[in-house]
C-alpha cells in the first residue's frame, strides 16, 4: 500500500494489523474491508444491571402488600372470629381460625424478612448516620467493619430472639385438668 501522510491509520498498515485494531475497535476498518469485521469476535455488549432503586421500589411495594396482608389477617382474627378458645369448628371461606393464625405468622415472618432485607441494602445508610449524626464523629467506618457489626448485629438480634422463645416455652403453664 502507499504511503498516504493525511489518510486513516488503518489504510496505512498491513492487513494483518487492521484484522488485530478490528477486534478492538471495529470503526478503524475500511468499508471495503469490512467483511473482516465478521470473522472477529466483537465484545460483547455489557449486560444490564437491575438498579438499586428499582430493587429497593419492589421490595418496599413488597413490604408495604405484607403489612397490609398482616393487618388485614390481625382484623379478621380479632373481631370476625370468637375468641381462640371458642373458635373451635368456626370457618371464614374455607379457613378455620388456626389456619387464618398460620397464614398471619407467615406473612408477618415474610414482612420480618423484608425489613431485614431493607434494612441490609441500606447498611451503609444507617452506618453513616450511626457514626455521623448520633455518635458525632468524623471518622468513616470502612466497608468490612460495616459488614462485620451488621452481621454481628443480626447475631445479637436472632440470638435474643431465640432467648425469648425458650423462656416462654419454659415458663408456659398447662391448665389443670
């Protein structure tokens, strides 16, 4: 080829160096070399992320359907059904009261879940304020420490949990027979 001093970069290499800036940037190449273009691969296009706020959208719509369902659920027991004692043989659309119970518990597991989840994606968030509005201090807690006291805080929290379980299942008393 001629040496062309005002041409394109690529019109002044060999073919093998076009093939090799083609691979990384498929714009350097001739149109009348573009059949080359084919027989490259070309990057793949980056794949698409789902943004922090549209998860944060779905998980506090899913937040808000929960508190609803746990409400509603609470509404009904309470003033639709007799008291727990005297609810024996009582249905609502094919539900007696204990399942109507287990379908509260389990929404109010799930809302439990989310706040935990909701409240995890906000880590940083809390941690900041922590540190900067309550504890007054300027200096920032680095991302493995906020990780750290976030799962030793859940830690904590799950083991005073199970704390208060045990305790009432030792201190529940049987009626007299």
């Amino acid at each position: 080829m001629p040496w062309n001093p005002v041409g394109n970069a690529s019109q002044q290499c060999s073919f093998q160096d076009r093939v090799t800036m083609a691979a990384h940037d498929p714009e350097t190449m001739n149109e009348d070399r573009a059949d080359v273009t084919t027989s490259v691969t070309k990057p793949k296009s980056p794949r698409k992320r789902l943004s922090i706020s549209l998860i944060n959208f779905w998980l506090d719509a899913t937040l808000l359907v929960l508190l609803f369902c746990v409400g509603w659920v609470s509404a009904i027991l309470r003033l639709v059904f007799p008291a727990p004692t005297t609810a024996g043989g009582w249905v609502l659309w094919g539900w007696s009261y204990d399942q109507w119970a287990d379908f509260q518990f389990d929404c109010l597991c799930g809302l439990a879940l989310g706040a935990v989840i909701h409240v995890v994606l906000h880590w940083n968030w809390v941690c900041g304020v922590l540190t900067a509005q309550i504890l007054k201090s300027r200096n920032r807690i680095d991302d493995s420490m906020q990780t750290i006291y976030g799962v030793g805080f859940l830690i904590v929290l799950l083991h005073m949990i199970l704390a208060i379980v045990i305790a009432a299942m030792y201190s529940v008393v049987k009626p007299p027979l």
